[in-house]
C-alpha cells in the first residue's frame, strides 16, 4: 500500500517573484507631471500678482505719508506750498549739517532734502526698494554722493511746474511769469480743485547716476503732458520714462498718484495726459499755458 507523499514545503521566494509588483504605468506619471505642471502654471503668476500688489500698498501708503509731509510743510511755511526745485533754500541732513556744503548744491535745490525732517528723516521713505539697496553702501560712510543721488532718485516726483514752482519750468523767474502770470499755485489757499490736483506721482529715470543705463526708479520731478507746448510723446516708451514726462506705470501699467486732498489712487498713463489733473487752472484736456496777452 502506497503512502501518499508529503506535501512539497512552499517555496518563498518564488511566490513573492510570482506578485504583481506595485508601481505606476507611464500614462500615470505623465497625468501626474501633467497636473503638476498645471498647478505651477497657476500659482506661480499668482504668488507674483500678490507680490505686486503687496509692494503696490506699500507704495500707496509712502505716498500717503509724503502728502502727509507735504501739508505738514505748507503749515510750518504759512500756508506756502513746497517747491519742486528752487535754489537758495536751506536743506539739511540728518545730522543737521547744511547739504549744499557737503555736495553739489543742485541737491539741496530738489524738494526730498526739504521735506525729509516732515517724515522723521527717514529718506527710505523717500526711495523706491531698489534705490535704497544702491544708497545703503554710500550711507554707512557718509558719502556725498548719497545726499546727491537720494535727492535726485525719491520714487516720486513733483508736479512743480504747477504746484510750489519749478526753477526748471520757469518757477520764480520774473521774465517768466511777466510774459505768463503767475502759471504755478505757491499756497494752499491758491488752490480751488485739491481733489483732482496732482502733487506727486510714481517716476523714473534712466540711471545714468548709477553707472549704468538702466531705468531707475524713482525721479525728483514729473513733467505735466503740455506746458507751452506739448512736452510728452504719444506714445511711452518703456526704456525712456523721460517720454511721458518721468511718470512710471510700474504697476500694472499704472502709476501712484497722489492729490493736494490727500486721496491716492493709481492712474494709466494715459488717463494722465487730462491738463486738468495737473494745472488747477485747466479748464480743458489739451489746454496749454498761453502768455496773458493771449500771442
């Protein structure tokens, strides 16, 4: 009588071999990097929206403080507004010591030296993130060149033309205002629009100061659309901001603007070609000042 065989004891190893082995197929994969991709696409410009939009509010807020700085100013002064630029005004530096002894003169005739004791004198106020990383090496040693280039680079730049006067617009020229009035408000009670008058506005300029010929952010002073003639192109152009004036649409083709109420809002440049936002006396979008015997 046959004895049936013991049974063959389970060979491990070749069982394990014999499973399905876990893991993704290549049309899994390809999903997955799919949808990742996906996401980054999404996330990426919005993360940079809302770094924009955060550096924007910071922007706005410097301008609200300027303006705040500004009639702080006019109160100190009896009324009188800031000018733009006019030489022969003391300006100081934070120390106290007169600037036109320590640099070039034409940096003590510029308005931010002038209204930096109104905002505590801090002059990073005054400056776009990139012009103070470029000051902060100057700064430590009390260079010069740093009182000259954070008067000439403040992220916003004056309507002096039409508000406090501009030497350079033919502010304070006797010959000037002889031939075409007095064009330019000197006090706030001169004003009769402060809710559509322009006092500052995000600028720029080609860095020239820096060495290099990149655009800078930041400019002491914007040229309104017309003047005796018309002095912006028609069209901007992003490598030369002097073309529209200095003025810089540096968010979202906008520009910070700020008014003699205190508002601040952000504005197109070419919502900003209206001579009424930047000449109390405008009565037109194309009006230009005219000498007062009408020739």
């Amino acid at each position: 009588m046959r004895h049936p065989s013991p049974a063959q004891p389970l060979d491990v190893h070749r069982t394990r071999s014999a499973l399905p082995t876990p893991g993704f197929t290549l049309v899994e994969v390809l999903v997955v990097v799919t949808m990742i991709a996906v996401l980054l696409a999404i996330l990426i410009p919005a993360a940079s929206s809302v770094r924009a939009s955060a550096r924007e509010s910071v922007e706005r807020s410097a301008a609200r403080n300027l303006l705040t700085a500004w009639n702080l100013y006019a109160q100190d002064h009896r009324g009188r507004l800031l000018p733009g630029y006019r030489s022969g005004l003391p300006a100081f530096d934070p120390e106290g010591i007169p600037i036109d002894g320590q640099t070039l003169g034409v940096a003590a005739a510029r308005y931010p030296w002038r209204i930096a004791p109104y905002l505590g004198n801090a002059v990073d106020e005054l400056t776009a993130p990139s012009v103070a990383r470029s000051l902060d090496g100057r700064r430590a040693g009390d260079d010069p060149e740093y009182l000259y280039l954070a008067s000439l680079h403040p992220r916003f730049g004056l309507n002096g033309t039409f508000v406090g006067g501009d030497e350079g617009a033919g502010g304070f020229n006797p010959g000037f205002e002889t031939a075409f009035g007095r064009f330019y408000r000197t006090s706030l009670s001169e004003i009769r629009r402060p809710e559509s008058l322009l006092v500052f506005t995000s600028a720029a300029s080609v860095g020239g100061s820096f060495g290099d010929p990149e655009v800078v952010e930041g400019y002491f002073r914007v040229k309104p659309p017309r003047f005796t003639s018309s002095q912006w192109q028609a069209a901007g152009d992003s490598a030369d901001p002097a073309a529209v004036g200095h003025v810089d649409p540096r968010w979202s083709d906008r520009a910070v603007v700020g008014f003699v109420s205190g508002e601040v809002d952000a504005r197109p440049v070419e919502g900003l070609r209206d001579m009424r936002l930047w000449a109390d006396q405008a009565d037109a979008h194309d009006w230009t000042l005219l000498p007062v015997n009408g020739g």
